[in-house]
C-alpha cells in the first residue's frame, strides 16, 4: 500500500490539529473541567458531555456521519486519522461513543425524518445518553438466538424478558434494543428472522435496570428486566423482521471501531515507560522487562500495519478480510500484554489501586490489568474470530466450516 496520504486526507487531519490547537487547551484550563485526580465517576462523565458539545459545536463529534447532520462523512482512513490525532492529543473521552459511533449511523440509515430528528441531536450534543442492547443470557456470540419477546398490541408492543452485559444502562434514557418480534422463528430454524430494532425510552413503567458489579469494582454493566413494557409503534427502526441487518450495520462500525483504537496503544505503551521512569526505574534495567517493551512495540508497528492493510483494501473496494479479525485478535491480545506489562513495569506501584493517595496515574494501569480482560469477550470473542478465520480466509476443514 503507498502510505502517502491523499491531499484531501492531510487537509483532513491539519483542520483537526488546528481546531484542537484552538480548543483544547481553553477547555482543559476552565477551572470547572480542571481534572484534579479525584473526579467523582459522575464528574468525570459530565466533563466528557461538556468535552462533546465542544466537538460538536466545531462538527468534530461525528466526523462519519453526512454533512447535513452536522458530520463530516469522513472516509475509513479519516476515522483512523481522528482517532490517531485525538490519541496524540490526550483530548478527553467522549461522553456517548456507542451512540456516536453504532447507534447514530443506524439511525441515519433506517430511521424516519421524524426519528431522526427526535434523536440525533441529543446523541451528537450527549444530552441524553444511550446504550445498546443486544446480549441476553443465552444470546452473547450466539445473538440471533436472542428471546425477549415484543409482541404487537394495539397500538403499540409489549415487551418481556432479559438482557445482560448492558453497558451504562443505568445512565442511558434511551437504548438501542434487539427483540424477538416472531418467537416462532427459533422453532422454525430461522433464528435470525424475526427480530426487529426498537428505540427504547429506558424510562418506560415495566423495564429494571440491575447494574452488575464487576472484577474492577465498578458497576459499568447492567442487567435490564422488561416486564409487560409498552413501546408504542413509533420506537420500531426498521422494519418489522429487520433487526438482524440493523444489528449488522452496528457491529460493523463496532468492528472498524476496534481497529482504530490500535493507535492508543503505542500511546500507553509510552505513557506506562514514563510512569515507571518516576516511580520504579530499576524496571527499565531489567533484561527481560527489555525484551518484553521491545516485543510489544515492534507487536503494535505489526498490528498497525494490519489495520492500514485492511483500510486500503476498503478505499479499493475490497473486501476488507480476514484483515478484520486478524486485526480484531491482534488488538484484544496487545491490550492484555500491555497491561500484564504495565503493572510489571511499576513493581509494587502496580498494586496501589484508584483512590488511594500513592496510586499511580489515579490507578489507571492496576484498573487496565483487570479491565482488559474484556478485550478477548466484547466486540466478538477470540475463539469465535478464529473460528470465522479458520472457516472462511484459511478454510481449513471440520466442523467450523459452513460454507
Ligand atoms: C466490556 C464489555 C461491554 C459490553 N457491552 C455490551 C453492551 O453495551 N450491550 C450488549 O448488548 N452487550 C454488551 N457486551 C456483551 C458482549 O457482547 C458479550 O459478552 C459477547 O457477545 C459474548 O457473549 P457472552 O458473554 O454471552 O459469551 P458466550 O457467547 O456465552 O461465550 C462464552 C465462551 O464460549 C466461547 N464460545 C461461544 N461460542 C463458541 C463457538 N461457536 N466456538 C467456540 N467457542 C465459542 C466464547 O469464545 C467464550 O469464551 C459487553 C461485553 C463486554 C465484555
């Protein structure tokens, strides 16, 4: 692949540095979003909201979405460049990402006029969060096996059953929701037939949201009950029966999403290198600690290489895989290497945990080494992309093999 980029590509990334050059720094110097290492969770969320709403009043919140909602239509290799230009810039998080980056473009692509303009603006300025909801007990890499039901009635549906592993649920007003609207459809050997997208008021009388806590000791995940939930027809995106291809839009972005954030590895690769310089240098010294750091950094140049692979056969038109999950793999194990990685770099610094007073960068690295275990599980589990890897770029023979 020729890694010049295209003048359009280069003016792309020089209007972001410029814009960030302007905004950043009066943003991070306000005294009200001045992060002072104790932010409260809901402090931390509200600085990132306020952080949105400055990108999207410069149209830098959803540079993929088209320019009439107020996006940019950026191109693959742009997102990658945002995300890289972003990174360099250590900007805070975004307030609402999923719903940036998944639920936004499905919205676009199969909403009304109406749903449209209800709903993109509060994702765009985050002024009412969202989250996506899709998993169910027995419904996790096996999505079409899902069964909360939505059964037409009257003038509307009602909705019963489980969903789990529901990111920030218990903040979101609105969901993104995959339901069963033919239970028949599993009995029939169709599974993925019958299943329709609803957009969901996550106020709705009948519908509990449980938060789960987790290994990290936060509560990010969520269990949501719906119990006789009325959603009135107008919350259907989509089609009756066309969830299945609602649900694949999404994952998509999800996907390319993952391989753009393989830039903010070699940041925290530098960044954990820093951090044991000051509170553990005897680390740096330690022949096989050497070994390890020069091992994951050529592993980054390589995946990064994977990405821009795969990118380049998208700009040809090209079908964009196994790069993909190549890529997908690459990351989830790179994200776990660094974090063994880190907290072995630090030595005993690597077990003061978030909150306490010695802890090192407010215990981002002691959180990333139980955090990262989700890499191999969300966005597709390792064994299930090696098994499309085995079935269908290899296709190798056995019992994986469908086609
Ligand atoms: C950080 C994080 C955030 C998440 N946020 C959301 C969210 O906001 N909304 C949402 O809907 N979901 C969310 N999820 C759930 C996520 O989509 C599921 O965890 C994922 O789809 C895997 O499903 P599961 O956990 O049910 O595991 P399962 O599918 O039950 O898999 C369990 C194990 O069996 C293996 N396995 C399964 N099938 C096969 C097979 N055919 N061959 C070989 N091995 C197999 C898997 O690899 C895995 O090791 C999140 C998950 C994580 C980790």
């Amino acid at each position: 692949m020729d890694f010049t980029l295209a003048p359009e590509d280069e003016q792309f990334r020089d209007e972001l540095r410029g814009w960030l050059d302007e905004h950043l720094e009066p943003f991070l110097a306000s005294e009200e979003m001045a992060d002072d290492g104790a932010m409260s969770p809901e402090k931390a969320q509200q600085r990132r909201a306020s952080w949105q709403r400055v990108l999207n009043e410069g149209r830098w919140a959803a540079v993929h979405w088209p320019e009439e909602y107020n996006g940019r239509a950026a191109t693959a290799m742009q997102r990658i460049l945002y995300s890289e230009v972003m990174t360099e810039y250590r900007t805070p998080g975004l307030a609402n990402p999923n719903g940036l980056w998944q639920i936004g473009p499905m919205i676009i692509a199969w909403g009304t006029d109406e749903q449209k303009a209800r709903w993109l603006p509060c994702i765009l300025d985050a002024s009412e969060h969202w989250c996506q909801g899709f998993s169910e007990p027995d419904a996790g890499n096996d999505l079409a096996n899902l069964r909360t039901t939505a059964i037409r009635d009257g003038d509307g549906y009602v909705v019963n059953g489980q969903k789990i592993w529901i990111s920030t649920a218990h903040l979101a007003r609105w969901g993104l929701f995959l339901l069963r609207t033919d239970p028949t459809a599993i009995e029939r050997g169709a599974k993925h037939e019958g299943i329709t997208a609803f957009i969901v008021d996550m106020h709705t009388p009948g519908i509990e949201v449980r938060p789960i806590r987790d290994m990290t000791g936060e509560e990010m995940f969520n269990e949501v009950y719906f119990n006789d939930a009325h959603l009135p027809l107008d919350s259907r995106l989509g089609g009756e029966g066309e969830g299945w291809l609602v649900a694949m839009g999404t994952l998509g972005y999800e996907r390319v999403g993952i391989a753009g954030q393989i830039s903010s590895l070699a940041a925290d690769l530098r960044a954990m290198v820093m951090a044991a310089r000051s509170v553990n240098p005897a680390a740096l010294e330690d022949p096989s600690i050497q070994v390890r750091l020069a091992r994951a950094w050529t592993d980054i140049e390589l995946a990064r290489l994977l990405t821009m692979r795969a990118l380049s056969k998208i700009i040809k038109g090209e079908k964009n895989w196994p790069e993909v999950p190549f890529a997908k793999l690459k990351w989830s194990e790179l994200a776990q290497t660094l974090a063994d990685l880190a907290v072995d770099l630090l030595g005993p610094a690597g077990l003061l945990a978030r909150g306490g007073p010695d802890s090192v960068d407010r215990g981002k690295w002691t959180r990333l080494y139980a955090f990262q275990r989700y890499s191999t599980i969300g966005g597709g589990s390792t064994e299930v992309q090696k098994n499309i890897i085995a079935d269908r770029a290899i296709r190798l023979p056995g019992q994986a093999r469908s086609s």
